[in-house]
C-alpha cells in the first residue's frame, strides 16, 4: 500500500493510499479520515459511497465530512467508485464503465475481469483498513450518495450483522425500474433479472430490510429524482415497517450542497449507532 | 360559552370550556392550552385532534404538548372528537358514532343532524376561538393522533393556505382502503366512493398535496399499523415530491407514550412553521 497524501485535519489526518486489488485486478485509491482518537486505539467506521463519475476525491473534498466525524470520534473511508485504468473497459456514456460500477461483481464481458466492486468493498477493502489503520471493524456503518446510496442500501441489506447503520442521500432506489439501472444490470450482470434483485434497495427492503436504522435524505428539486424513483423505496420500507427516517428536503437538489447541508445529521445518526453497543 | 375549568399551566392557562355548536346542533366541549404571552396579544394556535373513543380531555391530559407549546409560544386547542348526548345517534361499535366523528359532515341518516364535525373544526371552532381568545388565527397549525391524524391531514390538504404546517402521529392515511374508513365513510356519506376521496390523506396528497412542510410518526410496533396503512401515504407523498418528513419509530405502539415521546419535535417542527413569516 502506497501513501499518496496525508494532511492534518480536524485535529485527525485525512490520508489517501493506493493499492493493489486482487478483486478488480489493478491499483484502486482511496480516502480515509482517521479522528485524534484513532491514535490510542481502534476507532467506529463510517463507509461513503460516491455516485456516478466520482472519484475517491468528491466527498472527501466537498462533502463536509471530517468536521462531524472528528466530533464523533469517527474514521470516514471514501472508496473510488471503479476500477480505472487503460486496461479496464469503458464506455463513452458517463453512467456505464470507469466511475460507473454500480456496486456490483460484474460477470458478463467485457466488464468481468475488472469490475468487481461488490467484492472490493465488502471483502477487500475493509480487510485492508483493518489491517493497517486503528479501525474497529466490529462498528461499521454506511452511507453514500446517489449510485453510492444504491450501494450502500444494497451492501448493508445484503450483508446482516456487517453494519450497525445506514444512510444515503439521494439514492438510486429501485434500479431495475430505472434507466439509472436497467442499462447498467444488464450490462454488468447480464440479461437474467433474477440477478439483478440483490442490487435494488427496493426489492431488498421488500425481501429481507435491515436490521438497524435507516436514514435517507432526497431533495424535492432533485433534478434526477424520477430516475432514483424514492417513493418505491419509501413504499416498501414503510410496508415492511422498517425502522426507517425518510426525508424530502424542500428546495436541495442532486449537489454536494444538499450532501454538505446534511451530513452533519447523517454522522449523528451513525455516531448514535455506533456507540449504541 | 361557558368556562368548565382553567388551571394554571407552565406559565400559562389551560381550560376547559362548553359552548352550543350551531354546527353539531348540541352542546360542544374543548381544551384550549394558552401560554404566558397570550397576555400581551395574539399568539399562534396549533390544532390536536384526537384519535377514536377519545375526548377533548386524553390529549390535554396524556400528551405532554403544554410544556412544548409554552416553550414556543404557541396556543393548543383539544377538540372533541364527535357530537355527543343522548339525542346524538350512536353505534355499540367504538370506532362508529359517539366518539368517532372522523372529521367529516354526514350526509346520511340517523347521523347528518349532528355528525358536522368538518364544519365545527374548520368554521365555527376557529371562529368562536378567534373571538373570545387572544388567538392569531393567520398562524395556525395541525397536528392529530390516529383518526385525528386523518383529520389533521384532510383538514390541511383540504383548506389550502389555512395551516402553515401539518403533522400527524400513526394517522389513518388511506382510510378508503381501510377496516378504519371505509365503514364510517359508508355510514356518514353513503356509498358513492366518490364522495370519500376529500377525506382520504393517501387520495387527497396524490390530487393537492400541502404547501408547507409535513412531519408524521408512526411507531413500528403499533398494533393498528395494518390499518392504518402508512406505506400508501409515504408512496403517495415521494411521488408527489411532497416536502416532507415521514418516519417509523422503532419500537413505538399506537399509545399516548408513543405521542409524549415526539409531541416535544412535532410542536418544535410547527413553531419553526409559524414564526417563519
């Protein structure tokens, strides 16, 4: 593992690091904030799951994070969003290929060898945290925004017991019902739709729901809110009586201002979760 | 009008009064909490309507809103929930009649004489208050637990520009489809389904939906959830993009412990509302 930065930071130090990935099969970077506390032991995990064309670098710069994490006494890992590189398959459109993995283990050509992002950070990535940093992998919890909201909804769902909590703002509920969806499953997965519903937070809150709290945030002036279709989740989430908080935030839209505006909140939310136990 | 009791409250008074309803045809009782600045002039007003079997006497007594209301200023009224007397029709059953208005004006028989409980909550009630009280009554409110909840959310969708905010705890949203709704509707306005869609939240927020914020609870735990159908609201207000905050309490039943435990946010929620402008 390689260190490409490291900078103090509310009073804790915001690092990225590059590293070799055996699940996608080339180097991936990542951001990591580690609070002051992580310096006399294993700190909680918040994991931030970015959205379409983002890099590990949008939230860890724009999204405010650090500020509530540091309060909270809590690390924060933002992951990129695919693997990257000349090697690894792309397409022109910016919703399919590099910055586009949808949080899934691909499994159809030409994506398969490299976009394995399911793995990567259910599996590899956090072993690596664990290994290297004062992380506490027993207090986990996600949140992401956008196609990040999808997938930390789905990897939350999709793994009991892994976290405590999960947030998203904004994010792409129900992807089989959605062109921010249909396109992707079919092309990472495959034409089958059985495999594509343990990659839809909708059909997964109909199945199975989630063990925990759930917080989600959508701005009325969403420009993309009839592609993230909320109100397919919300259905199934109260039809479940999910212990949930579903909020529609008069006037935010799809920016890093509506992320910014509440994430101090989502933090709150997981920093209760965390420390619960 | 006639004063049945005033109590010293948090600052404030909290009485108790009787008056003949032109509306109901009979005799009337409310609660009506009014803080330490209805000294000085007219202060804002927010509406509770109570729930099935209920009085004008459970929330005043059970809820804990004067504490809250007199934090922020604000008047709380407690109607009752029907007409009531012995010249007033009612049913053995406890969710038809006496105690159960469903804040609709009956149109049927052996009902219509008495059972005008729209009327009475949106005209003579506000009136009367506005006459006799230091009430502003371009700044008021709604909130209601249950059946009042239905009637909190039909009475604001239903009078566009009267309330500034609506909240509700565990409400009856879709009483059409509903055990809870679709016998009183039949009852009180006969069995042109047509008629009954201004007295379903679920209907009402697909067709108008609120110009303000809305905040509603329901506990995941409560006995009547099934009846009370929150995922057809919430499917309906996602999809309008309704500025709103909806949310399932874990471990919250239908009770007054449940109302207590939030009516501190909801009377928060309706104050940031009344003191907006």
């Amino acid at each position: 593992m390689e260190t490409i930065s490291e900078n103090t930071c509310f009073g804790g130090t915001q690092g990225v690091y590059r590293h070799k990935s055996s699940s996608t099969g080339g180097d991936m970077t990542f951001g990591l904030f580690l609070p002051a506390e992580a310096q006399d032991g294993p700190v909680p995990i918040l994991w931030y799951l970015s959205g379409l064309t983002c890099t590990h670098e949008n939230a860890m710069t724009k999204a405010g994070a650090q500020a509530w994490c540091a309060e909270q006494g809590i690390a924060i890992v933002f992951p990129d969003t695919s693997p990257r590189g000349e090697d690894v398959a792309d397409d022109a459109a910016y919703d399919l290929g590099q910055g586009a993995g949808f949080y899934v283990d691909a499994t159809q050509a030409p994506w398969a060898p490299h976009f394995q992002m399911w793995t990567y950070i259910a599996d590899e990535l956090p072993a690596l945290l664990g290994e290297n940093f004062a992380i506490d992998l027993e207090r986990q919890a996600i949140t992401g925004h956008s196609m990040g909201g999808h997938g930390a909804l789905t990897l939350a769902m999709g793994m009991p017991g892994r976290f405590k909590s999960v947030s998203a703002f904004a994010p792409i509920s129900n992807p089989t019902a959605s062109d921010w969806g249909k396109k992707q499953l079919s092309a990472y997965l495959g034409d089958d739709q059985s495999l594509w519903a343990k990659h839809d937070a909708t059909l997964m809150m109909r199945e199975t729901g989630f063990n925990g709290p759930v917080l989600i945030d959508t701005g009325t002036q969403d420009q993309f809110i009839d592609l993230l279709k909320p109100e397919a989740l919300a259905e199934a989430a109260n039809a479940r009586r999910q212990q949930a908080t579903l909020r529609l935030q008069p006037g935010y839209d799809h920016s890093y201002f509506f992320v910014a505006s509440f994430i101090e909140e989502h933090v709150a939310f997981h920093a209760d979760a965390l420390y619960a136990s």
